[in-house]
C-alpha cells in the first residue's frame, strides 16, 4: 500500500452503523445480483421486484447496468479490463448501500464467473444472493428490444456479450430463472418468495 494511504481510518464502525439502520428500517439488507445477457429479463424482473418489496414495507434501490454507465462509469468500455472495473465499482457501491442497511437489486450482465466472484467476494457471501436469469441466447436475440443484437451482428457494436464477447453459465448460483416460458409476474414472484425470509429481521 502506498504510503499516503497508511493513515486512513474509517470514521465509524460499518457493522455497528449497520445493525442500527437495519433496526431502523426493520429489515436485513442483502445484495442480489442479478444477470445474464442483454435482453434475458434483469431489469425487468429487478424493477417488479423492487415494487413489489416496496409495497411490502421494505427499504431497496435498484442498481442498473445502463444507469450506472452513464453515471459512476462513464469513462469504461466494454473490454473484460474494463467490464472487471465497471462490476468492482459496482460492488463497491453496494457495500455503501448494504452499510445503510438498504437492500440493492443489481441489474449487470456480468459476464464472466471471474467478474461474478469479484462482486461476490467484495460484498461478502453472506450478503450476496446470486441469481441467474438463463433466458437463451436465441430467445433474447429475437427479443432485441433495444436494437443492440442486429447492430452487433452488423459488426456496429464491437464485444457484445453472447456475440463477439462471451457469456459464461455458471457452475451454481442460489437461484435460476429461465423467462423464456414465464410471464414477468411469475418470474417476480419467484424471486420475491426466494429473497423475503432473507430481508425479514430477525427478532
Ligand atoms: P435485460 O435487463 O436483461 O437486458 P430487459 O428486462 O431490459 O432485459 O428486457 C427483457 C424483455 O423481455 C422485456 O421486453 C420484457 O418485457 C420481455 N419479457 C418477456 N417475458 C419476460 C419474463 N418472464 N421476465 C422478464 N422479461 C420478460
């Protein structure tokens, strides 16, 4: 570590501040990382769950791949360097979030198992929910909902997930679903009853 920084000591203590805004908000905070390949159904699930908790009574922001591009990493690209930094940064704000006892719900394709551990293992497993939207490849291609598969195909967009830059399945994750068969509200759904006994407070 360089010597300027040897000097730096938080100000608070995170797990203390924490358990009291948790109390606060009545709720146990957890990260669910959400993702898969463009078009597979993230943001959508991630914005009906972030409704459906939020009627429910708890406290939940969610973190979106294009939001988060235009903001905290408008200076990356999407080279795997750059896709590493993005998700590091990302994490990086969730553990913020979960210090503030707020519940996040990412939206990142997240492309590689590397990338997917890095963001695991800076929010910390025991606050991280995994979960894995497995919608194929044809399926979200067909989809194309904002155009980006035929311009990738058309070479105007270089290292697109699924087409010039790869997606890699994971080995496990807490929770898969495939949106391919499903409406959203059942998708939704799923999630919710998964994550609920997660975020309920203990007494
Ligand atoms: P991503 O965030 O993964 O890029 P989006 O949520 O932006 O994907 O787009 C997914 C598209 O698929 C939307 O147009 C959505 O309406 C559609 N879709 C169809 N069925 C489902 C489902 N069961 N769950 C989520 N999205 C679905």
């Amino acid at each position: 570590m360089e010597d300027s920084f040897m000097n730096l000591y938080p100000v608070t203590d995170p797990v203390a501040c924490r358990r009291d805004k948790e109390k606060l908000l009545n709720q146990h905070a957890v990260a669910i990382w959400i993702y898969g390949l463009s078009g597979a159904g993230k943001s959508t699930i991630g914005l009906g769950f972030e409704k459906e908790i939020t009627e429910l009574g708890f406290m939940c922001r969610l973190l979106d791949g294009d939001e988060m591009r235009t903001g905290i990493s408008n200076n990356l690209g999407f080279t795997l360097e750059d896709r590493h930094e993005n998700i590091r940064r990302l994490a990086e704000v969730n553990r913020l979030f979960l210090n503030t006892g707020i519940i996040t719900v990412n939206c990142f394709v997240s492309p590689t198992r590397q990338i997917r551990d890095m963001a695991k293992s800076i929010i910390g497993t025991d606050d991280f929910v995994d979960v894995f939207i497995s919608t194929p490849l044809e399926v979200c291609e067909k989809r194309d909902t904002k155009g980006l598969y035929k311009r990738a195909r058309e070479k105007q967009i270089p290292n697109f997930t699924g087409i010039t830059s790869p997606f890699e399945i994971p080995e496990k994750c807490d929770l898969e679903i495939n949106t391919q068969s499903m409406k959203v509200e059942e998708c939704v759904k799923i999630l919710v009853d998964y994550v609920l006994p997660k975020i309920t407070l203990k007494k």
